[in-house]
C-alpha cells in the first residue's frame, strides 16, 4: 500500500466516506460531520499510520484533506 492508500484509507474510515468524494473540496467547510472529535480522531489516525507526531499548530491547521498532505510534508512524507 503506497502513502496514497494509507492516506486515503485513514480519510474514508474517519469520515466513512467512498475514497470518489476526497479532494481539493473536501474540507471541514463542506463536511457536515467534521467536527472537533473527528478532527482529533483524524489526526491521531494519520500519526498512526505515517508513524509521526504533529505539532498542536499542526492539528490545529488540519483542516482540510489538502492541508493534511502539505503538512506530512514536513515530516518527509510524500503523499
């Protein structure tokens, strides 16, 4: 499974969603159910799968499925 996959799948487990509807649009503005809690639940399962720690800056910026892969790129991970 390359870094895609794992991001896509951490993506489509959280917000149960079909991996079609991820994107430039998919965004805590145009996703009903994202929320603090999925946020939290969000993050923590990207840390687990890419194996890193964000910043509380970071987590805090998480906020959108774009945001999440310039992020990673500070930690060397190339979506």
């Amino acid at each position: 499974m390359n870094n895609l996959d794992k991001y896509n799948q951490v993506f489509c487990e959280t917000f149960s969603v079909n991996s079609d509807v991820l994107g430039t649009n998919f965004s805590n503005d145009t996703i009903e159910n994202w929320d603090s809690v999925l946020q939290l639940s969000l993050v923590t399962s990207i840390e687990d799968a890419f194996d890193v720690m964000f910043e509380p800056e970071e987590i805090m910026d998480f906020k959108s499925y774009e945001k999440g892969k310039v992020i990673l790129l500070k930690y060397d991970v190339i979506i």
